[in-house]
C-alpha cells in the first residue's frame, strides 16, 4: 500500500461526520485550533493537545557551522523552532 497522508479536506470531513456538525463549522473549528496553537507557542512557548503531543518552541543560539560546499566557517543566527513532542499515548498506540 502506497504511503498516504490525510489531507486538509478528508480531515475537516472526518471532523465534520464525528461530531455531526457541517463542513463549514468543521473548518471554522480546525482554524480556531491553528490560530490558539500558534498564539499559544508564541505566547508561553508550549501549546498541549491532551493524547497527541505538544508543540515546544525551541531557542536555538547563535553558533558557528560550515559552508558543506566550500568547508568555510559560517556564522549561523540564534533561531526560534517549533517542535512536535508525541504524548506518551500516542507512542503507545503505534
């Protein structure tokens, strides 16, 4: 079986049928969730989704890299990154 992943569609339907709302609704809901993430990572740094994970800011420093082409040092800028942790139940389950 080829690997596939749900897209944005198939996931605003599958919300949709679960919670027997429209599609309309099912969107609106999963942009909600988006917007409260992404205010709540740049906020505190950490948004929780109970079961699933969560989403950590990560402060990278400045360092010093190279240039993989030439093997010249590089200066690399401090970075702000989002990571995904897995909840212990959902490691579990796969």
């Amino acid at each position: 079986m080829a690997n596939q992943r749900m897209t944005q569609t198939q996931l605003v339907r599958a919300l949709a049928e679960g919670n027997e709302v429209n599609n309309k609704t099912a969107r609106s809901m999963l942009e909600s969730l988006s917007s409260l993430a992404i205010a709540e990572v740049k906020k505190n740094g950490v948004f929780v989704l109970p079961g699933i994970g969560r989403l950590v800011r990560v402060d990278r420093k400045a360092r010093m890299g190279r240039n993989p082409a030439t093997g010249e040092a590089i200066k690399i800028k401090a970075s702000k990154k989002v990571a995904f942790r897995a909840a212990k139940e959902l490691k579990e389950a796969v």
